[in-house]
C-alpha cells in the first residue's frame, strides 16, 4: 500500500500537497512520492500563484473534493513553496474516506 499524505488530527485532517499553479485545469492528480520518501497529493489549479490566488483556488477545490464548506480549509504551511500542508476540519473519518475516494479513481 502506497503511503497517505494525510493524519488525521483532533479536530479534522492534515494534508500534505504538491501545487503546481496555472496548472490548466482545476484537478487532483492522486498521490506522489517525492525523493525524500515523503508522500503527497498532486494537485494542480488554473490560477496564477500571485497574490495568493493559487492558494484560494487549492482550497477551495479541496474543499468540494472532499465536501466541507471552504471555511474548514486552511493553508498551515508553503503560502510561498510548491509543498503546502492544509489543514481540513471536520469529521476525520469521513474526511478520510472523502480522500481515499479520490485517490482510488485516479
């Protein structure tokens, strides 16, 4: 089994994801493996990353991927790096299994 780029937290989860802006197209690209091992969920976002325009298009596309209204994510980590860590509130087992649907049809 391909390790998860996301823990579950007390009050939601935490994800780690690879953005790449002016990606095209607003999409989830399933699950990476960088060269230090860590793993994380490919995400690309029509938006320019200026201004934090990229970061408010990855949240809110998190947000409809996984079914929480755009408030419960938010940026934690990486506003400036192409590596960010979100933190999604909510149900975390629920959230979990928002996720993993995701994954599995990529």
């Amino acid at each position: 089994m391909t390790a998860r780029p996301w823990l579950r937290t007390g009050d939601g989860v935490s994800v780690a994801v690879r953005l790449t802006p002016k990606g095209g197209r607003d999409a989830i690209d399933g699950i990476e493996t960088l060269s230090d091992g860590r793993a994380v969920l490919k995400v690309r976002v029509r938006a320019a990353p200026s201004e934090g325009e990229a970061n408010d298009a990855l949240c809110r596309l998190m947000a409809k991927s996984v079914g929480v209204p755009p408030r419960d994510v938010s940026l934690v980590a990486g506003a400036t790096a192409r590596i960010k860590r979100l933190a999604i509130s909510g149900d975390g087992p629920t959230l979990l299994a928002a996720l993993e649907k995701i994954c599995a049809s990529r």
